[in-house]
C-alpha cells in the first residue's frame, strides 16, 4: 500500500461498526486509527447509545471515516433501526448502503457463535437490502485457532459470500514478558477499498448512463434547430439530394462529437476508480476500455438518410401545381416532412448512442465481477 499522506482529498468512504456490548469495536477502531480515539473496556456498555463518527483518516487516496457504535443487544433491534435511519436521514443517501460503503461486523471469536437475534433482526436485513458486512473475528490473538475456524464456519453457514477476517488489536503482555502484536488491520482496510470501488462503479455505471442520454439530448437539439432553420418557415431553403447531404453532415458531426465527449469524460471517470484502486493494491493497473472504437453510431446512422428521403421525396410528389398558395400549401407539407423524417433519424441515432453505451458498460461490469484482489 502507498503511504498515508496530509492530502485530505480523494474520496471518502463511511464505514460502521456493529456489534454486541463488550466484543471489542471501540479497541478495533483504535486499532485501525493507531491511537486511542474511543474509550474501551470491560464491565458496564462503555459506548453510549447512537452511532459516533471520529475524523476521517487516509488510506492510500481515500479517506476512511468509520463510526463506532452503541453495542447490540437482544430487544434493541427496533431501537437500532431508528438510530441508523434517523442518521442516514440527514445525509442525501437514500439507502443505508449509499452511505455506510462497509459495515463492519463485530463477532469474538472467544464465543464461536452469533446469536439468533444478531442474525435474524440486524445481519440478515442488512444483507437483503444489499449492504456490504465484512465480518472481524475479534480477539482472535486469545481465541485459538479451533475457536477461531468454527466462527468462520457457523458465519459462512449464514452468510455465504461475505469476508471474515480475524483481528486482534491489542498488543497483550504474555507472562515470560514477550508482548503479541495486533493483526489484520491491512486485511479489514484492503476490503474497505474493495467495497468502496464496488460502490464507485456502481456510480460510475449510473453516471455514464445518464451522461450517454444527456450527450445524445444535446446532439439531438442541435441538429433539429439547424434543420428547422435550413427549412426556413415557408420551406424555401433546401430540399432533396442537397438536404439529405446537409442532414447527414449535421448528424454525423454532432453525434461524433457526441460520442467523443461522452468518451473522453467516461475514460477519465474510469482512471480516476483505477487510480484510487492502485493507491491500496499496488500490483493493480487499472486497464483503458476502448471506448473509442465502441462508441462510434454516427456513421451507420447518417447512412440511412439517403434511403429515407430518396422513397419519400415529397418534392416529385406535389410538382407541377400552379400558383402561390399551392406552392405555399407544397412547402409547408414538404417542411413538415422533412422534419417528421428528420425526428426519427435522431431517435435512431440517440437509441443507438444509448445502446452503445450500455454494451460498453456490460463488458465493464462483466470485468470488475472477474477481479480478484489480494487481500
Ligand atoms: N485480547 C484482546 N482483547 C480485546 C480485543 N478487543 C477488545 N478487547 C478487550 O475487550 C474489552 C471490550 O472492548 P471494547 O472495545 O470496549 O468493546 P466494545 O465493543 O466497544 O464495547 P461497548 O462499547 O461496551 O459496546 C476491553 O477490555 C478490551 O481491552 C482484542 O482484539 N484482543
Ligand atoms: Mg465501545
């Protein structure tokens, strides 16, 4: 991992630690920070009731904020829900895990078991709504390794699929004088990176959506504004094989430079995740997608004009009337036309921008769930 630095930007992540009364959260939280921050001890719940933020600290370039928490007990999974959603209701997340990227479960490994409470009321609806828990064996350093596998096999049995990491944090003075050193803070960290790249990408495949559509929006308005004013409002600008050359140029320059603004912003996005990745996993190369040669619908698009309007040449269809009002009456429906065959050319080319956009996202997606990292 690269060294911590004074540099307070990168972006944050929040992570919460759960779990009951006495197992070892606020020594873990020291732990993590290498200073004491929160009390701890034993006898008497030492955490007071709510959920406590302590100032962020840096990890690679993101910036970890963890929250220490009241300890859990039987009877207060009511009480806690409130305590999290009157929490979550002051910031601009809409779900819990839009929020809290880590929630970091408590269990002592002394005890080899999670109660039925733990699991059903807290762990398990956390889980269903999509919240990421990396489960820490605490006080593994005194558990013994017997103690410490059947805790990993009783939390796998409930909760296959999320990580379970044994930790000790204190440093403990055995009796022949020798002191043991705490253990797995780079493993929970390294998985607090993982868990927030996943939310970043998830972001980031949001964003890219809703970028692709306000690309195409942009284009699209453009090229309709400069075809109505080629029209003119009694239709007397150009018509035919010269308007089919126009329309074609049009929709070819502003979806291309569409297309590439979209590009160039979403690659950027991209490197910005993969750098952030490096910063912790330094054997990681974030690789470039080559969106250059995906996200190219304007051509295939602007060569569909000519077929479009040679069928349909409304021009051939009214010639040869007599008079003013006939012409007038011609050209209005020909500017009508026009602009009809116009509007489905561009939802054509901003469908196929979206598409191609969604293509380019599901190979991004199908790569980051064949990712493994080294924890
Ligand atoms: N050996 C050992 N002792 C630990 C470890 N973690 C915590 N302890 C001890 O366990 C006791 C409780 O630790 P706390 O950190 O206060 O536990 P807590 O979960 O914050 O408890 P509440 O705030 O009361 O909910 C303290 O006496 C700690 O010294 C550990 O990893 N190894
Ligand atoms: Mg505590």
């Amino acid at each position: 991992m690269a060294a911590n630095t004074d540099s307070t930007s990168g972006p944050l992540t929040n992570v919460l630690i759960l779990g009951k009364t006495g197992v070892g959260k606020s020594a873990l939280l020291n732990y993590l920070f290498g200073k004491k921050v929160a009390s701890s001890g034993t006898g008497a719940p030492v955490t007071t009731k709510g959920i406590h933020p302590k100032e962020p600290f840096k990890y690679g370039s993101m910036n970890i904020k963890i929250w220490d928490s009241w300890g859990l007990e039987p009877g207060d999974s009511e009480t806690w829900k409130s305590i999290i959603t009157s929490a979550i209701a002051e910031t601009r997340a809409a779900r819990v895990r839009d929020w809290f990227h880590t929630i970091v479960y408590c269990v002592d490994a002394q005890k080899s078991r999670i109660d039925d409470f733990e699991i059903q009321s807290i762990i398990k609806p956390l889980l269903e709504d999509g919240n990421q828990i990396v489960f820490v064996l605490t006080k593994s350093d005194v558990a013994g390794e017997a103690k410490i596998k059947e805790t990993t096999r009783v939390i796998n049995k409930d909760c296959p699929g999320s990580p379970v990491i044994p930790m000790g944090s204190e440093e403990i003075k055995l009796r022949g004088g020798k002191t043991t050193k705490p253990f797995g803070r780079e493993q929970l960290l390294s998985h607090i990176a993982i868990n927030l790249r996943h939310n970043l990408m998830n972001q980031f495949c949001r964003n890219t959506q809703e970028q692709a559509k306000r690309f195409a929006g942009h284009a699209h308005k453009r090229v309709l504004d400069a075809v109505k004013k080629e029209l003119g409002t009694l239709g007397t600008a150009t018509y035919g094989k010269k308007f089919e050359a126009y329309l074609g140029e049009m929709i070819s320059r502003e979806y291309q430079l569409a297309t590439e603004s979209l590009f160039s912003l979403t690659n950027r996005n991209y490197q910005e995740i993969n750098q952030l990745s490096s910063s912790v996993f330094s054997e990681f190369r974030g690789e470039v997608i080559a969106f250059e040669k995906e996200l190219l619908p304007a051509v295939a698009v602007s060569s569909k004009v000519k077929s479009l309007f040679s069928r349909k040449d409304l021009l051939a269809l009214l010639a040869g009337g007599p008079g003013f009002l006939f012409l007038f009456v011609k050209n209005l429906l020909r500017a009508k036309h026009y602009a009809q065959e116009t509007e489905k050319l561009l939802k054509a080319a901003d469908e196929r921008l979206k598409n191609e956009a969604e293509t380019l996202l599901k190979k991004v997606r199908e790569r980051e769930k064949s990712r493994s990292w080294k924890v």
